[in-house]
C-alpha cells in the first residue's frame, strides 16, 4: 500500500493532469467551464473519486457528470499515459456543491455586515 505521501502526490498529479486534459484536449462543450475540486484515489489504486464543479453552479451538474462519464476511457487513457502506476484507477465524477455553499455564507456574511453597519449610523 502506498504511503499517505504517496497517496496525496498521486492525487495532486492526477488533478492537475485532468484539468490540462480537460482544458487543451477536450471539445465537448458539456464540459466547457468546469474545473476539479479534489481527486481521492483509494489505498488499493482501484477507483479514484473525482469532484468536479462548475461557474455556473448546480444548474449543469447532470450535463457535466454525463460528459464526463461520456470521455470517461478517454481520460483514463490519456491520465495513464502522463501517470505511470503499475495499475492505473477506474475514474468516477461526483458534483462537489462546496464552491456554491461558500458563495451562499460568503453572501450571508456580506449581508449581515451590510445589516449591522446601517444599524450602528
């Protein structure tokens, strides 16, 4: 079994491997705008779980996750080719809802500043 440094280099390359693949090879425009959030390979190198996001948030997730399952061999093909593991991990997407959850506090907080400032004049 790898190492947890191991584990976290393994990760990061991938992750930032995919992204150039999505961002210079790819042209199916479901997949225009979206960019990875965290990749977690599992101890034994079988599945690596992939989180995915978008700019225009929730609204394309279905889309998003369909094309990316869509290119899914792809992917794997070209990620194996860049990576060299002696097994390389079956590819699965999950839509990560954290960058639109930290919009909405981040919007709340903004709120209730703008609140408690009126308040305080």
């Amino acid at each position: 079994m790898p190492s947890q440094v191991r584990m976290k280099r393994i990760n990061d390359r991938i992750k930032e491997d995919l992204s150039e693949i999505l961002i210079k090879e790819i042209a199916d425009p479901r997949l225009n705008g979206v960019y990875i959030t965290d990749v977690n390979v599992d101890r034994e190198l079988t599945f690596a779980n992939i989180y995915v996001s978008a700019v225009e948030g929730k609204s394309r997730s279905k889309e998003i996750i369909d094309g990316l399952n869509h290119a899914k061999s792809f992917l794997r093909r070209n990620l194996a080719e860049r990576i060299q593991l002696r097994i390389f991990p079956q590819l699965r997407f999950f839509w990560d809802p954290t960058p639109e959850k930290a919009d909405h506090i981040e919007r709340l907080l903004s709120q209730i500043r703008e609140e408690s400032g009126s308040k305080q004049e």
